[in-house]
C-alpha cells in the first residue's frame, strides 16, 4: 500500500511528465505523445483509486476503533458494577455474621440468667 506521501510524490511525477509532453517540439524517444499522455492519464486513474482506497480503510479502522472504545467503555461500567455486587455480598456476609454472633452471645446471657432463676 502506498503512503500518503509516495502517493504525492508519485502525482508530482505525473504532473512533470505532463508537462514534458505539452512542450511542443519535444522528442519523446520514439514514444508516441498520445500514448505517453494516455498512460499518463492511466497513472493518475490508478493514484485516484489508491488514494480512494487508502481513504476508506482509513475510514474503517476509525470507525472500527470508535466501537471498540465504546465497547471498552461498557466493559469497564460492567466491571464497576461487578465490583459493586461482590462489595455488597460481602458486607452482607459480614453482617449476617455480626448478627449472628450476637444473637449467639444474647442467646448464652440469657440462657445463663434462665439458669440462675
């Protein structure tokens, strides 16, 4: 695949040869001047095409890297949310244990008070 840059110098050279071929009297080395000028135009065809293609895989890698931001973006509020719920889950075993150790501890003190009566 061809640079941005090659593909500007690539055109420059077209645009020089162009213009050799418009300069009247100008021996072109056996060359015809039309088939010179048709390949010349065949040159800048291709360009046109190179740079229309160079073009749209720009346009999908942006769009493609634009999803997959989005993408990272929900993965990330997904793990937030995860964090949440386990952070929840164990305060809610904490607690139950808390709870239950002074349920335990109320039951002995009354249990020993039933005793003592």
């Amino acid at each position: 695949m061809l640079s941005v840059v090659q593909c500007t110098c690539i055109n420059e050279l077209l645009m020089l040869c162009q213009a050799s071929v418009n300069v009247p009297h100008r021996q072109t080395g056996g060359v015809d001047r039309r088939q010179l000028s048709r390949e010349i135009q065949e040159l800048r065809v291709e360009l046109s095409q190179k740079n229309l293609k160079l073009e749209s895989m720009e346009a999908d890698c942006q769009h493609k890297t634009a999803e997959l931001e989005q993408r990272l973006g929900e993965t990330l509020h997904q793990r937030q949310l995860l964090q949440v719920v386990c952070l929840s889950v164990a305060l809610n075993e904490e607690l139950h244990s808390f709870l239950f150790s002074n349920i335990y501890a109320s039951n002995a003190v009354v249990a020993s008070e039933i005793r003592s009566f």
